[in-house]
C-alpha cells in the first residue's frame, strides 16, 4: 500500500475536517457547536465571504472522493457520512452558484436573523462569557454591512427577494429597534443583563449593534423595496426544485407530492370532524371548535406560567417513555423550556445542545403578545419542538457524535429528516395514547392538517400549479399566494397573524416546509417495512434508538436505512 493511501483520510475524517473549517469562516454555526473561540466573532456575510464558503465545500468534495477509495471507506459508516457529505455539500453549492444567497431575505432563516439568534444561546455565566458577548456586540456592524453588501449585488443582478419577504424584515427590525420601558432596544436590553465590571463596554457595544439594525432596516426600506417592487413571490419549478433537494435531501417527484398533499387533507378532514362532534355538537367546521376551545377550553394563564407547563409536559414525557419506548443517557434526560425573543416569528422552535452538553436543548415559545395559552394548541407542538420530537432526536446525535462524526450529528442535518421525525412523534404519542383527550386530540389533528397544507399551498403557489375538481376550495383555478393565504386560514385553527407569517415564511423558504409530511411519510415506511421485515422480533424501542442513533440522512437514504435496522 502507498504511503499516499495510508495517509489519505476516510469519509468520516474528511467530513470533521469540514467542520473544524466551517467553524473559521461561520463563527455562528461554532457558537452552537460550543466551540468557545467563536463565541467573540460573526461571519462574513459579503459575496467574497459567501465564495470563502463554496470554496471550502468544493475542496471538501475533492477530498471525499480520494477517501472515498481508500480500504476502509465501503464500511457503513463511512458510507453513510460519505453520501450525506456529498449530497448535502453538492446542494449547497447548487443553491449558491444560483447565486440566492445574494436575495436572502426571510422572516426566519436569514443571516440578520442568525446574528440575533446567536446572542440567545451563548454562554453568560461568567465574566469571560460577557467579554465575549461584549466583543461579538462589536461585530454585528460589519456583519451586517456584509449582509447589505450581498442584498445590493443581487439589486445590481437584477435579484430579487419577494416585496412580502422585504416589508416583514423591516417591520422586525423596526420591532427589535424599538424602545423597551427602559428605552433600551433589543442588543441594548440583552447587554444589560451583564455583569457591572463590563457595563459601559456592553453599553457601547450595545448601542452599536442597535444602531446598524437601524441602518439596515431603513437601506431596505428606502432602497432595497422600492427596487424590488413588483418583484416575483413565487419561485417557479426550477428555483423550487433546487431548493426542494437542498432541504428535503432528495430529489423530489413535486407533482406526486402536492398529490400525497390533497390526499391526506382530505384523510384528516373526516378525522378532525369526528374529534369536533365531540366538543362542539354541530359544529359547522372542526376549526370552528377549535375557535370554540380558545375561550372556552383548557388554558394556561400568564407567560411565566406556560413556560413552567411546557416544562412539566416535557418532563413527563421523558419519565414515561424513557424505559419504555426508549432508552435515554442522562444527558439526553435535561431540556429547557424558554419564552423567544420578542419579534420572532410565530413559530414556535428547538435549539440543539452543544457538543459537550453544556448548553441543553431548549424549546422556544413565541408568545406574540398573548397571555393565554389554549392547550390544545400545545400540548402536541411540544411533543413535536421538545419531546419525543426534536429534542430527543438532536440531543441523542450529540450523544452518539463520537460514534459517527460531528458532520452527521451537527452541521450535516437535513430539515426533511429532522421535521419528519418531529412529526412522526407527534403521531407516536397519539399511537400510545397520549392525546385521549378530546380537545388535545383535535389539535393534534389541526397540527397535522397544517402540514398538508403546508405541502397542498407550497408546491402549489410556487409551480402555479391547478386545484383538483374535488378540491372544496376554489375547484379548478390556479394557486396564487393570497389563495393560499386563505386557503391555509380556512383550514387552521392558528391566529390571522400566526397565518401571515406562515405565508411569508413558505414565500421565503420554498421547499421547507413540505418537508415535515413528506419527512414523517418517509419515517413511518421506513419503520413499517422494519416491522414487516422482522416480524415478532420487531421491538419499537430498540428500532428508536437505533433510528436516532445513524445521524442526519436525507430522504435519499432514510427509508432503505431505517427498513434495514
């Protein structure tokens, strides 16, 4: 054997040596991974920045294929974290030759959010934390300047982000820049919450930070909108096609999925009226029981309150499936529950723990100005955000990193695998009984009728595609975003605001969000055709640990891999 070939490293190798270097040039990404010297720093947001990332990928590509001959690489594990290595650095390239990173403007995934995000996990313990925290303050002017400097390349490309995308941002902006009852805006009210020996340098850096938030906002509204106005919303099938692949990890059939779509619309229709006869006898519509619940059914008073209640759901789940359905390290055991940031999205969230566990997974509830909570509205959102849903699949690749690579378990994620997954625990805890309760059970099934819509209302906005006959909504035309608008609001229990930003979001993120359907779709073949397979020696919780423990996987993989185990 040549001396080249024993030094050439394996698949899982060349993929941690992608993460150490991603660390340099994306601080943000480092800050989740827990990796402290990026806790001062943030990214180079500008077109060479984004090129400094395409690099990285290109020579990592380069890499995997030498690794990929050496003696050792056809193992499984190598072949696993070889193929989502390739797949998933080989869609990110595809998005940004497309060049949309220079129109990434998005009420949730854009870089300003990323910057703000990162602020809500760091560390804060100690003074060395805060010094950090002072010096990434610092850093957010340059950081968004690269940002503008992206948005008014794609300008001068004559690439545009959606009028949608642009008015929402700068209305969050406007919201994070406002005066709290101290007068401080968002950065300045964080820094406050730092230790006195660094006050007048939080303060300053603060004030800063706040103050290129402001600069942004107004750019996008006196230059950036008035030049995309009028721009395209919707992406067409070549634009969504690249994005389906980047954040399902496949390539999908999208006419079989607006299908699969409509059929399961209609499936959880009849459901959800059956659960509604229970609660509201004569009910025109489940949703008008469901309108019926906000005022009338189970809720939980004051925000503080619903934070503690969701931590008592969480923590009731793991005492009663751990042992049972699944076998949980000690770390994995702890999650927190939080209340997001104001001028958030109204989404609710999960945030992965750091490598070594010294940041835990956490949920975040956007409370939108609400001080009440109907249960219903929940109770299976925190089966599907905390657990068994996202925190018990995330938490469980941190535990097993070492095991497979900190790509697989980390940076390496596909949406689609992870949202499919959330979902379909959402539909194992009706399985075991959990949602016996009628008003929790209807909301249950408003959760999941929301992600058939979700997939009716993406793919048919951004392709134009038609509405079938048997459609009862607008039979025959073609979809348009103000009928998905209405479409998802007729078929929803959520708020009008919750629906306008669900619009937006679909708007700005084309492909994700049918990600959660087709994901669980993907989750449960993969777990039937185990059980068919084994038979009577098929156990359940054997086949969760195991599923949780392989590491992201697109939806390339994940059915063949899941029937396997």
């Amino acid at each position: 054997m040549s001396d080249a070939m024993n030094t050439t490293p394996l698949p899982r190798q060349v993929a941690d040596a992608y993460v150490d270097a991603l660390v340099q040039l994306d601080p943000i990404a480092g800050t989740y991974l827990g990796v402290r010297e990026s806790h001062s720093l943030l990214p180079d947001f500008s077109p060479p920045g984004q090129e400094a990332l395409a690099e990285l990928s290109r020579t990592s590509l380069r890499q995997l294929s030498e690794a990929e001959s050496r003696p050792g690489a056809d193992s499984d594990a190598e072949r696993r974290c070889a193929r989502l290595l390739r797949e998933r650095l080989t869609a990110e390239l595809a998005v940004h030759e497309a060049e949309e990173g220079l129109r990434a403007v998005s009420n949730l995934h854009s870089p300003v959010h990323s910057v703000r995000g990162v602020f809500t996990v760091m560390p804060s313990e100690t003074l060395e934390d805060w010094t950090s925290v002072a010096q990434r303050l610092r850093a957010v002017p340059d950081a968004l300047e690269g940002y503008r400097q992206s948005l008014e390349a794609g300008l001068a490309k004559g690439l545009y982000a959606g009028p949608r995308q642009v008015s929402t941002v700068i209305g969050q902006l406007g919201e994070w820049s406002g005066e709290d009852e101290n007068g401080r805006a968002w950065f300045g009210a964080f820094a406050a919450e730092g230790p006195e020996a660094l006050h007048e340098v939080l303060s300053a850096a603060a004030t800063d930070a706040d103050a290129a938030i402001v600069s942004l906002r107004d750019w996008l509204r006196d230059v950036y909108a008035p030049a995309a106005e009028g721009a395209d919303e919707i992406v067409g099938r070549e634009r969504y096609a690249l994005w389906s692949r980047y954040w399902n990890g496949t390539d999908l059939d999208l006419d079989e999925a607006y299908a699969y779509g409509w059929s399961e619309f209609h499936r959880l229709l009849e459901e959800m009226r059956t659960e509604a006869e229970k609660i509201l006898p004569g009910a025109s519509t489940p949703w008008e029981a469901l309108s019926h619940l906000d005022t009338e059914g189970e809720a939980v008073e004051g925000v503080d309150e619903v934070r503690d209640w969701l931590q008592g759901l969480m923590d009731e789940a793991i005492e009663k499936l751990d042992g049972t359905h699944f076998d949980l390290a000690e770390k994995v055991k702890r999650v927190e529950s939080r209340i997001a940031p104001p001028g958030s999205a109204a989404a609710p969230y999960y945030t992965q723990p750091s490598l070594d566990f010294s940041r835990p997974g956490r949920t975040w509830l956007p409370t939108m100005g609400e001080t009440r909570f109907p249960v219903y509205d929940l109770v299976s959102t925190w089966y599907h955000e905390g657990v068994p849903g996202h925190h018990l699949q995330l938490a469980q690749w941190v535990h097993v990193a070492d095991q497979l690579s900190r790509y697989q378990t980390t940076v390496g994620m596909v949406s689609a695998n992870a949202e499919g997954w959330a979902l379909y625990a959402e539909r194992l805890m009706d399985e075991l009984g959990f949602l016996a309760d009628a008003e929790q059970r209807l909301g249950y099934l408003d959760a999941q009728m929301m992600r058939s819509t979700r997939v009716i209302v993406d793919i048919g906005m951004h392709l134009e595609l038609r509405i079938p006959d048997d459609s009862p909504f607008h039979p025959g035309e073609r979809w348009t975003p103000e009928l998905a608008q209405e479409f998802f609001g007729m078929h929803s229990g959520r708020p009008a605001d919750f629906v306008e930003s669900e619009l937006v979001r679909y708007l700005g993120m084309p492909g994700q969000a049918i990600g959660y359907k087709l994901g669980e779709r993907a989750w449960l073949a993969g777990r039937d055709a185990a059980r068919k397979a084994r038979g009577d020696d098929f156990d359940l919780k054997q086949w969760h640990m195991a599923a949780l423990s392989q590491g992201s996987l697109g939806l390339d993989d994940l059915v063949a891999e899941l029937s396997a185990l």
